[in-house]
C-alpha cells in the first residue's frame, strides 16, 4: 500500500518537474501562436499543482501512518524522493501522451488516498482498542505482595482463592487506572472495602479495592495512568495496599499476563 503512494508520488514529481519544459517544445513544433501556447501551459500548469497538492497530502498522510504504525525509521521515508533512472533514449512526448499519463497519475493518486485513508481509520480504531485493554501497573513505583489464585488467607488462615493481585503502597499513595474506561462503580463492597470499578467497554471490568479515599463518580471518563483513588487498607486487610483485579466477559482472569511488562517479574 505504501509502495503504491510512493510510486505516485514519485511519477507526480518527475511529471511536474518536465511538464513545462516538454509543452514548450511541443507549441514550437506544432507551431502554435504564443497565446495559445501560454493558454495551454496556464491549464498543464493548473493541473500539474492539483497533483502536487495530492502528493503534499499523501506525503503527510504517510508520515503520520508510519509513526503510528510504530515502524522503524528510514523504513518510510516520505522526505526523500526514491531512486530511479533508465538507458535512454529519450523522445519528446506528444500532448496526448502527456494528458493520458496525467489522467493515469491523478487515478493512482486518488486510489492511494483512498487505501491510505482505510489504514488510517484501522490503526486509529486499533490503537482506540488496545487503549482499553489493561496494560498498566495500578500504581508506581511497586512489586506485587500476593498473586492470584490459591494461596493462604493471611488473616485467618486456611486455603482461599485470591481473585486479584495485591501491591505493596503507602496508605495515600495514588492509585492508577491500568487502561481507558468508564467508572461504572464507586463505593464499598464487602471484605474490599472502598472500591472502584472501570467498565473498559471491551469485555474487560477492573476493579480497585482497600482504597482509603475514592476520587471518581460513575460515568467519568478515565485514561490509563489516570489518579482514580488513595491506597488504603480499609475492608479485610492486613495493611495498605492496592488489590487489582481484571474481569473479562464476567468472569475474574489473573491480571498478570495483561500486566506483564509494566510489573515485571515482582
């Protein structure tokens, strides 16, 4: 898709830039009166910048869909024109030729437009999606205390599933929404204590819980990395902490592997 863009690009650049000089030759040869000559150059002229005003718009279009795209740099390069050349030998081009190959450039012109509008609109729309997908620690600057799963209750003993993750804080420290969302829960639930719950409209709910202070309302629009509440240790709990957890499609998953990067291995 991109080597389309490039190839027009490319054709518009080496027609604009010859265009003049090959009707020039050609009102010579054809012995036209020079005001027909300069009508006829004013309309290639006119026409020439219509492409070059398609090439600027591709061009930016370009470079903001690569940086999008995360690819590397030098991979894209809309800056620099591409390398061609040929044997030769060159003729002069007769006027139809040259109209025909104008109407084949503005065509491939628009065709990549349109193909780089498409990728446009699927990166946005993906990058919108993975936005709302957890990818985030809930709070900085931490290790994880307790895994999900089995494990020992820490208060009375005995064998109990743990549905989230705990990390070690400071009662007050800020604890972060770990993806884009909407708050759909703010208050207290049992054995949590003061709790928030974002609805990330994917699938996926997170829930925060021991807060000492709840900062959201339900309905507030939140992005990941957002302040959402104060650590705590209200509810069942042995001291402040941060308890996450990750629901997906209304059952609880371990939030680990959603969180691997920013957690590590703690």
């Amino acid at each position: 898709m991109f080597m389309a863009g490039g190839l027009a690009l490319l054709v518009a650049g080496g027609v604009a830039g010859s265009a003049i000089s090959i009707r020039q030759q050609q009102a010579s040869q054809a012995h036209l009166t020079p005001g027909q000559a300069q009508r006829e150059l004013n309309a290639l002229a006119a026409r020439v910048g219509e492409l070059q005003a398609q090439a600027n718009r591709l061009n930016a279009l370009g470079d903001r869909l690569t940086r999008m795209g995360g690819l590397k740099d030098g991979e894209f390069d809309f800056d620099q024109p591409v390398g061609v050349g040929g044997a030769g030998p060159v003729r002069d081009m007769p006027r139809a030729e040259l109209g025909e190959s104008l109407d084949l450039l503005s065509r491939q012109l628009r065709s990549s437009g349109e193909q780089l509008t498409v990728l446009d609109t699927l990166l946005t729309d993906r990058k919108l999606t993975l936005a709302a997908v957890p990818s985030h620690a809930p709070i900085r600057d931490s290790y994880v205390t307790s895994g999900f799963g089995e494990r020992a209750d820490p208060i009375v003993g005995g064998g109990e599933f743990h549905k989230g993750i705990d990390f070690s804080a400071n009662t007050g420290d800020a604890v972060l929404a770990v993806a884009d969302g909407v708050v759909s829960f703010v208050g207290q639930r049992s054995g949590y204590g003061n709790v928030v719950e974002i609805d990330h409209g994917n699938g996926y709910v997170t829930r925060y819980a021991h807060n000492s202070q709840l900062e959201r309302r339900i309905g507030e629009l939140v992005r990941a990395g957002d302040e959402i509440a104060k650590a705590g240790s209200t509810g069942r709990s042995t001291g402040a902490h941060v308890h996450l957890e990750v629901w997906r499609d209304g059952r609880v998953v371990n939030p680990r592997p959603f969180l691997q990067q920013d957690i590590g291995r703690g």
